[in-house]
C-alpha cells in the first residue's frame, strides 16, 4: 500500500480563509465610513468657524453685518461658492438680520 501525496487545500481551508479574508473587508470598509463621515463632520467646522470669523471682521470693520455671504473679504474666505457642507453639499445657511451662518445639513445642525 502506498500513499499518494497530496497536494492543495482542502474545501474546509478555503472556506475558512475565505471567510476570515470577509470579515477582515467588512470591518474595513465599517472603519473607512466611519473615518470619512468624521472628517465631513470637522470640514463643516471648519468651514463655519471661518465663515463666522470673517463676519465678525466685516462687521468690525463696517458696523453691520454683511448682505450676503459673497461680500465677505476674500482674504478671509476665498472662494464662497466651494464653501458648503462636505457631508450633503447643501450650502450654509446666512440670516443677515442676525449675521448668523449654519449648516442644513440635519446631523450637522447643531455646530
């Protein structure tokens, strides 16, 4: 009786590594959403925190505040039409009775 060897995997080792291989994808992919919805959330920030510092300059300079969001100095805010919410691309919000700037993006309503 002699033994053939044999060589290859079995059905059992590739469904495993197969299976590991899924897990390992979707808790990748879980961790990649969850990181670029985060960065959306802090270019909203950041974007607000700069709209809202340039009218406090405008209307330290002028003593009122701006008409529009497109009056702002563009030192300060370069270019007013690439600002809006990174997450919906919903442009912010400006009440210029009050001279204040939002996001109507629903998550990002309360920044």
């Amino acid at each position: 009786m002699s033994e053939e060897k044999k060589n290859g995997f079995t059905l059992i080792e590739l469904i495993v590594t197969i299976t590991i291989v899924a897990i390992l994808t979707s808790i990748t992919v879980a961790v990649y959403l969850q990181v670029t919805e985060r960065a959306k959330n802090v270019t909203c920030q950041s974007n607000l925190r700069i709209l809202r510092s340039a009218i406090v300059v405008y209307r330290s300079a002028n003593m009122k505040n701006p008409p529009s969001l497109n009056d702002l100095d563009p030192s300060f805010v370069q270019d007013i039409t690439g600002l809006s919410c990174p997450a919906s691309g919903i442009p912010y919000a400006y009440n210029p009775e009050t001279g204040k700037v939002k996001c109507e993006y629903p998550p990002h309503a309360d920044y």
